[in-house]
C-alpha cells in the first residue's frame, strides 16, 4: 500500500494488534517515493485521560477515538523541521469497526476547512479480535473538499 512499505505496515499492524482493543495512533515521516528514509513514530494516545478529566468534552474514549500527546507531536513536528522530511501518513485503527474515514477523523485533520498537514495521507486500520481485518489510506481531494479513499 503506497505510500508505505511493507515493514512499516507490519509495524503499524503490530501496533493496533497491541493497542486493541484501544485506537493505537502514529506517524510516519518522509520523501514521497522514498521509503528507505522513512521514520515511524508509534504515538501515546491519551484519549482516555482526556476521557477521564472530562467527559462533557471528551465523550469518547480511547475505544473509538484517539488523541496523540502534545508532547510527542511536538517532538515529530521537530523531528520534521530538522530533517527536512514531511509527514507522509498519519495513522490509527478502529478496533471491533471497519476502515473507513469518520467524521471525527475528517474533523481532526481539518481546520477551517482545509487540511491541516497538506499532502499528508491518513491510514486507517481495522481490527476485529485482536486481528487485522482492513486497512483503508485516505487522502485529501480538492475538488471534493472531503478524504477519499487511495485506490489499494
């Protein structure tokens, strides 16, 4: 599945695997069409802290929504400017659901409208029972202003 190799998708299935039945979360750096510098970042999520100390605002919990830690971004964001390498692919998984692109998932990576991380991909990963089931990458269509589904 472009634009990722096969051994950072097995790394990221390992990951919604050992998150499950919570949504793991990450990121992967790097140049369009070079995977060998590539670098992947598996991610706190902290949505069910948010949950925790505040559920009027946070109503989901880590079950259905994922949240990376400030901190951890901040570090990648730096990571990016440093090496001059952009964020390829945002990921995460949808345990006991399929790989589709939520509104909750829309929401997040858009501000007023537009992506937040232009030319970013977003992958999405299903797990049922602690298995893979699905895997879905998403990217932003101008035309449509939505996220649509790379063809496999």
């Amino acid at each position: 599945m472009l634009p990722l190799a096969k051994e950072q998708l097995d790394k990221i299935h390992r990951h919604a695997v050992e998150e499950y039945p919570f949504e793991c979360c990450g990121i992967v750096i790097g140049k369009v069409g070079y995977c060998d510098q590539d670098a992947l970042f598996q991610c706190t999520n902290i949505q069910n802290k948010l949950h925790a100390k505040d559920p009027e605002i946070f109503a989901r919990d880590a079950r259905t929504a994922y949240n990376i830690d400030p901190v951890e971004l901040m570090s990648i964001l730096k990571e990016v400017e440093s090496k001059q390498l952009p964020i390829k692919v945002f990921y995460h998984s949808h345990p006991e659901h399929d790989a589709y692109f939520s509104e909750e998932d829309s929401r997040m990576a858009l501000f007023d409208g537009e992506p937040i991380y232009p030319g970013a991909n977003y992958l999405v990963v299903s797990v049922y029972d602690k298995k893979i089931r699905d895997q879905a990458m998403f990217s932003w269509d101008p035309g449509t202003k939505t996220f649509a589904r790379t063809p496999d």
